[in-house]
C-alpha cells in the first residue's frame, strides 16, 4: 500500500468514527445543552478532516504577469519553473507539489493569455483558453488568482477579462460552482515608479501610484457583469526571489524580495470555506491560523474524548479515544507540514518529552480504575479522559508548532 493510500485510509477512518459518533449523539436526549455542544465539537472535526484535502489554487494571467513567480513565492518553496524570456509553462493541467513527502498544493499554472508564441512545454491545445477549459473540466479549483501586472493595468487587460469571465462562465456550467472567489493580484508592483524604490516604502510618489492602480484594476473587474459576483480584493505583491539550485529549492535569505505575500494568502484564507483555511495555512507556514486551527480541533477531541469515556463500562472508552487522540497528533503534526501517519505519532512520542506519554496512558489507568468508584466514577474517568486528551494536544502543539514552547 503506497504513502497515499494509508493517509486516505486513515482520514477514511476517522470520518466514519466521526460521523458514527454523530449518529450516535443525535438519538441522546439533550442533558443541560451538552449534546449541541458535543455536535458542534464532532463537526469541528468532521471539517478538519474534510479539509486535508491540498488546496486547488488556479493562476491566471497575461504572458510574463508572474504566475510562476508567485506560486513559488506563497510556497516559499522552488516548486514552478521559471522563465525570465520566454513562455514557460505549456499545458495547463492540475499540478501536485511536494514538500517533505507531503501532498503541499495543487496549481493550475495556465499558460499567458495573449501569448504572442507558443510555450516551452508541449500543450496540444490550440490557445490558452481551451487549455485551461480542459483542465478545470477534470477538477474545479477552490480559488482564483487573477493575475495583472502592475505596469500594464491599462495595456489591452479588457482582453485579458473577455478571457476571464468566459472560464467563469464554463467552471460555472461544468460543476455548478456559483459562489467560486476570484482575487486580483497585482505582481511586479517594484517597478511602478520611481521604480529604484523597494517595497515596503515611505516614497509617497510610489505609494500614490501602488493605490491608483489597486484601484484601478479592481474597477476594472467589478465593471464585468461575469466577474464581479465574484471577485472579493485586489491585493498588490511583489513575489521575485532567488532560489537555492534543485527541486524545492528553498528561498535565498539574502535574496527574499517578496513582498505582501502573507497578506495576500491571508486573504485567500478570508475568502475561502473554513474546510480550506488549514491546508492554505499549512502551505504557506503562516503560524497564527496553524495554532488557530490545531486549537479548535484539540479543544474539540478533548471535548469527545471526556463524553466518550463517560461510559460506564470499564475499559471500553480505551480504543475509541486512543483513535481520537492519534488523529489529533497526527494532524497537529500535518500542520506543520508533517506527514499525516503513523510515523509522525512514533516521532512525537520519541522526542516529544515525557508529558505525551503520560498524557497516553492516562486515560487507560483513568478508564478502568476510576469507574469502579460508585456513583462518581463515569463523571471522573470523562473528566480524567479530557485532562488527557488536552495535555497531549497541548503537548502536540509546542512540539510540532512552538519550537517547543507551551501554548
């Protein structure tokens, strides 16, 4: 069984423990408005799961807008080739990218529209638009990144949003997808004038034309009746930086010129359904939503975990809780940038401190020990199990995503 099948496996696994538990809770009468509770932390996890799935992020743009630039530059990672004179990219098909042995993101690096010749890479398709109608006839993408460069806002781009709203219109047709978000993204907004001057800057001069052409380029989206149900922001960027040699090269300290790139993914994260907003952080490192995530779905399997080992038969919470507590080690660990297995729990345990060990066997001493007491011991062994369950995911936490450090 390959890498892949074992990660579906046990995201297919959890789901179903998830959704059972679900069914289970909906048949309970509703004790002091703890079942709504318990449903809301189940569906919590259900989106967690849900949400593994890499982000499919479709790039569109003129020829030499910066496309592979700027997928590099949101991964912070080599991960689209390049080319600083002719086209590069040939036929647009959905792209996986890898980092660490991880499923990253899924890219549809289109080819330029009003290409003036034909790509590097071998594309059968006639022109660009129907290579890209090709592409989202097989998989429909979570967002869409129009691309302008920021010194050609006015240079034939009504052409470039013919092209647009005719792909909106057919991803519409093909998978009835009507609320589909589309971000402007300005690239190469360094050499708006005075064009020496980097970004972020105090230059006025440049800071006045950075804004009229955001401005000016979101008009131009929200005039196309085709577009503006769907367009959200215009967000300006600079994305240049140079890369270290070979596949995922990583980024160049001395050489990192990118510019609003957080804010941009930022604002993708905005605008896209909750079940996204995981992978999207984990694919561009941004720290505040991986803890803001790895915090709901903790907080959520500490709550499932105390209502599980409610039971009152002795040792029959053990499994289903220690399957809850491995997902949430294992996911935290997928946040960041992990692999989503078995092997991320062993490495966690090894080098994870004394603390997630206990936390582990906790519940099973709590489990048996605690319900022979008559009367109180159901309510002691949930209590114990959360305790547990809380501590290894706050353990989780800091060993995956604080360097260490306590939450």
């Amino acid at each position: 069984m390959t890498d892949s099948q074992e990660i579906n496996k046990a995201l297919d696994r959890n789901e179903f423990l998830v959704t059972e538990l679900l069914k289970y809770i909906g048949k309970l009468p509703n004790i002091l408005g703890m079942k709504s509770d318990i449903q809301e932390k189940l569906e919590n996890l259900r989106s967690a799961i849900q949400g593994m799935r890499p982000p499919r992020v479709m790039v569109i743009g003129r020829c030499k807008s910066g496309k592979s630039s700027l997928i590099n530059a949101i991964c912070g990672l080599k991960v689209a080739e390049v080319s600083d004179i002719k086209p590069e990219t040939g036929m647009a098909e959905w792209k996986k990218y890898y980092h660490n042995g991880s499923d990253l993101i899924r890219i549809l690096d289109t080819r330029g529209l009003q290409e003036l010749e034909a790509p590097r890479q071998f594309d059968s398709a006639k022109n660009p638009y129907e290579s890209i109608i090709e592409a989202v006839k097989k998989e429909c993408p979570d967002i869409i990144l129009f691309l302008c460069k920021a010194t050609e806002v006015y240079s034939a781009s009504q052409e470039d949003l013919n092209k647009c709203e005719l792909i909106i219109r057919e991803i519409n047709k093909i998978h009835h997808q009507n609320n589909l978000p589309i971000i402007g993204v300005l690239t190469k907004c360094d050499e708006l004038a005075p064009p020496k001057e980097p970004l972020p800057t105090d230059n006025e001069r440049k800071k006045r034309n950075l804004q009229e052409q955001v401005t000016n380029f979101s008009v131009f989206l929200n005039q196309r009746s085709g577009l503006s149900p769907y367009v959200k922001e215009v967000v300006p960027t600079v994305a240049y930086a140079e890369y270290e040699d070979g596949k995922n090269g990583l980024i160049l300290p001395d050489q990192d010129y990118r510019w609003n790139i957080t804010e941009l993914v930022e604002t993708m994260i905005k605008h896209t359904p909750k079940e996204r907003h995981a992978s999207l952080s984990r694919m561009a490192h941004l720290k505040g939503f991986q803890l803001k995530n790895a915090r709901t779905v903790v907080t959520a399997c500490t709550a499932v975990s105390g209502f599980v080992s409610a039971n009152p038969i002795p040792g029959a919470a053990i499994p289903i809780v220690a399957v809850i507590q491995t997902f949430m080690v294992m996911y935290v660990g997928w946040l960041s940038g992990r692999e989503f297995s078995q092997q991320t729990v062993q490495d966690f345990l090894v080098t994870g401190g004394v603390g997630a060990g206990a936390n582990l066997g906790m519940i099973g001493l709590a489990d048996i020990a605690l319900k022979v007491i008559p009367g109180w011991g159901s309510l002691l062994a949930a209590s114990a199990g959360a305790i547990a369950t809380q501590g290894l995911g706050d353990t989780a936490i800091a060993y995956f995503l604080n360097n260490g450090k306590t939450p």
